[in-house]
C-alpha cells in the first residue's frame, strides 16, 4: 500500500497536529465501515449501493493520502457499473486487501509518538 505523505503534511499543516489525528481517526471509522457495507452489498446484488459506499471510500482515502485504496475504489465502481462480474471479484478482492493494510497502518500511525 502506498501512502502519499503530502495530503497529511498539508492536513497537519493546515488543521494542527491534533485536529488531524482526529480526522484521520474518523477517516479510519468511516472506511472500515465503508468497507464492511461494500461486501454486504456485493454479496445482495445491491450495485447501486455497493457504487455509492465505493465512492465515498476514494473520497475518504484520497484527502489522508491513500491514494492506491482511492484509485482502486474507483475501479470496482467501473466494473460495477459495466456489469464485469470478473473484473468485479478481482478489483473488489484488491479493494479488500488494500483496505485491511490502510486500517493497520492508519491505527500504527495513531499510536506512533509525533
């Protein structure tokens, strides 16, 4: 997983150093539980849904810097969109990889010292 440094330097430069822990605190909650709804809504057919939790996941990731997590977001949205069933079960089991690594490193971040 590649993190883009730069949108957290700004995030923090802008915010101050505890408003932007708390941001990314609440970035890190709202993307596993993105993540949790894109698998239900996988397993349901529920596409139009699955296409909404998608994009709010890129515009979680993007703004802290995890621009592969939001790169691949945009993917799955694409395959869901077309009806690619292949591509879908392959971008989506990336999505899922990406997404467990942001989490860990995002809770490793919060309990490194400044």
């Amino acid at each position: 997983l590649r993190v883009d440094a730069e949108p957290l330097l700004r995030l923090r430069a802008v915010e101050g150093p505890q408003a932007a822990a708390e941001r990314v605190a609440r970035a890190r909650e709202d993307l596993a539980y993105r993540l949790a709804r894109v698998e239900v809504h996988h397993r349901a057919g529920a596409f139009d849904e699955l296409v909404t939790d998608l994009r709010a996941i890129a515009q979680t990731a993007l703004p802290i810097g995890l621009s592969d997590l939001g790169l691949v977001a945009g993917h799955v949205q694409d395959c869901a969109r077309r009806g690619d069933a292949a591509g879908l079960g392959a971008t989506l089991a990336r999505l899922k990889r990406l997404g467990a690594q942001a989490l860990t490193l995002i809770a490793a971040l919060r309990q490194a010292p400044d």
